[in-house]
C-alpha cells in the first residue's frame, strides 16, 4: 500500500514518468508469474493426460503404400545361348533326318545283298543240278554203249566228251548269269553309296542354313520379348507414380478432413462451455486454475493486475473460459482503487 506521501509526489509526476513507472510495474508482474505459470502447466497435463487418446487412424490401411502392380523381372537370353539352343534343336533334327537316310541306305544295300546272295544260291544250285543232270546222262550214254558193244569205242569216248563240254559250257553260262548279276548288283550298290554321300553333304547345307535362320528367329522372339517387357514394366512404373501422387493427395485431403472436423468439433464445444460452463473433471481442473490464478493477480496493485494479466501471453491458453471473468474482477477491482481529487 502506498502512502500519502507516496501519492502526494505522484501528483507532481510528469505523465511520461507514470507511464515508465507502469509499464515497469506490469513488467515486473508478468517476471513473478513464473511460478503461477508453472503451477498451471502441471495442471493443464494432469487433465490433458486424463482425456481419451483420440485413435490414430492407420494411413497405411486406409491408403495401401503398394498399387497391387508389380513390374516383371526377365532376364532374355544371351546370343550364345539362344545360339546353344538353335545348336541343339538343329542337331536334333539333322540327327532325326540322318537316322533316316542311313536306314534307307541300309535298307537298300541289305535288299541288294540279300539278291547276290540268292544268285550266288541259285548259281550253286543251277551246279548241283547240272552235276545231277549231265550224271545221268554221262550214266545213259555208258549204258546204251555197252548195250551196243561200243563202250570202249571212239564213238562212246566221243559222246562222252561231248557232254562234259556241254557241262562246261552250261556251267559257264550259269556262272556268267550269276557275274552279271552280281556286278549289276554291286554298281547299284555304289550309286547308292553316291546318293547316300552326297544326301549327307547336302544334309550338312540345309541345315547350316537353317541353324542361322534359327538363330535369326530366336533372336527376334526374345527381342519382341524384351519390348513386350519393358512396355509393360514402363507402364506399372506410370501407373505406381501415378499411385503414389494420387495417394499423396488423398492422404492430405483426408488429414485436412479430420482436422476440420476436430476443430469444428472443439468450436461446438467452446460455444457450448462459454454458453452452460464446464463440467466434470475439466470444471474441477480450471476451477483450480482460476483460483491460483485470482490468488496471484489480486496480491498485485490493483491498478495494473488487469493490464499485467493482459500482458501474459499464456493465461488466455491456461484459464480458458474462466479468462475474462478473472480480467472482470479484476478491472472491477482496479477501478474500486482509484483516488479522484
């Protein structure tokens, strides 16, 4: 309390004065609140810590980090494998179609020889009858001599020679069939042997030709392959950027829809506590606070706990709505304290 002698020299103060002298006072008031504000920052947490936690949505359910598209991995083949595998099916062919030929080619020779050898059996047996033949007749012409009385006679000796030069000669023949028959046999065999060489050098050509053309259309599938591939991994990568922007921008809109629902939530809420009050524990927890608050604001001099209270940026946040009705006592009290001369 001031006394009238502190008042009296304040009549004599210049306007300038009282102002500094105030503005040091309020000053100092808002210095000696820390404790208060203290005091009220452990109570804002005992009730913020008692309220509901509020459940956080799961952005990653909500909105899935993957599209569901996925590129593809494919690893075309390089040109010597593609030239490995055009070896290898080529070869499998070409062996297929030599088989072939070799068992024509056998086939044929086997006839052939199969025939010389029925010559040869028919040449020995045209012999064997021929030896029966000129047998019996050698045994008849001998007989019919000695029924003659002419056995030891020129003219059996003659008849005699003149059938084994038939022997001969017949013999002959049948041995000249059986040459002839085997040389035409053997030269067919050779123009086969002909046929069966040059096939196979031909063979060699067709399919020396067909290995590069194979590789050729190897090569041609795996590189429309390849584009198919990369046109459709380039397109999931569009796509999944896309995805990624997109989901971004939901993310964000959605944040933004809860936060405007919370705040339109919190505004019905102060509306409906400026207008009924609070209750519960929140009317028991700012209750306290107001009381601290009143205790601390009113030991201060009158005429300037109001502007000091207006001064604290943080006793709007603490005292909410029980704020202005602190500054209405207040101000109450400081024009109650005025002296008027």
């Amino acid at each position: 309390m001031s006394s009238f002698w502190d008042e009296f020299k304040d009549l004599f103060k210049t306007d300038s004065q009282r102002e500094e002298e105030r503005r040091q006072q309020i000053k100092d008031a808002v210095s000696a609140q820390k404790s208060l504000t203290e005091q009220l920052a452990k109570l804002d947490s005992e009730y913020r810590a008692g309220l509901p936690v509020a459940e956080q949505p799961d952005l990653d359910e909500l909105f899935p980090e993957s599209s569901g598209l996925e590129e593809i991995e494919y690893t075309p083949a390089t040109d010597d494998e593609i030239a490995d595998r055009a070896q290898s099916e080529i070869d499998y062919l070409k062996t297929s179609e030599r088989n072939k030929l070799d068992t024509d080619y056998d086939k044929a020779v086997k006839s052939l020889t199969e025939q010389s050898d029925t010559a040869k059996e028919t040449l020995e047996d045209s012999y064997r009858k021929l030896d029966e033949l000129y047998g019996e007749l050698k045994q008849q012409a001998e007989n019919d001599s000695i029924k003659r009385g002419i056995a030891r006679s020129s003219i059996a000796a003659s008849r005699l020679s003149d059938l084994d030069n038939a022997h001969m000669t017949s013999a002959g023949e049948a041995e000249a069939a059986y040459n002839a028959a085997v040389d035409a046999i053997n030269v067919e065999i050779a123009s086969l042997q002909t046929e069966q060489e040059t096939a196979l050098e031909e063979l060699d050509l067709k399919y020396a030709a067909e290995l590069q053309d194979r590789i050729a259309e190897l090569k041609s599938e795996r590189d429309k392959t390849v584009a198919e591939y990369e046109k459709y991994n380039n397109s999931v990568a569009e796509k999944n950027r896309d995805y990624a922007v997109q989901r971004e921008k939901d993310i964000a809109q959605f944040l933004r829809e809860q936060e405007e629902e919370r705040l339109a939530k919190e505004e019905e809420t102060r509306e409906y506590e400026s207008k009924y009050g609070y209750s519960g524990d929140k009317l028991d927890n700012y209750s306290k606070r107001y009381e601290l608050a009143l205790e601390f604001y009113t030991s201060l001099s009158p005429d300037i706990a109001a502007d000091a209270l207006a001064a604290s940026p943080d006793m709007r946040y603490y005292l909410g709505n029980y704020y202005d009705k602190l500054m209405s006592v207040l101000k109450s009290s400081g024009q109650s304290t005025k002296v008027y001369f």
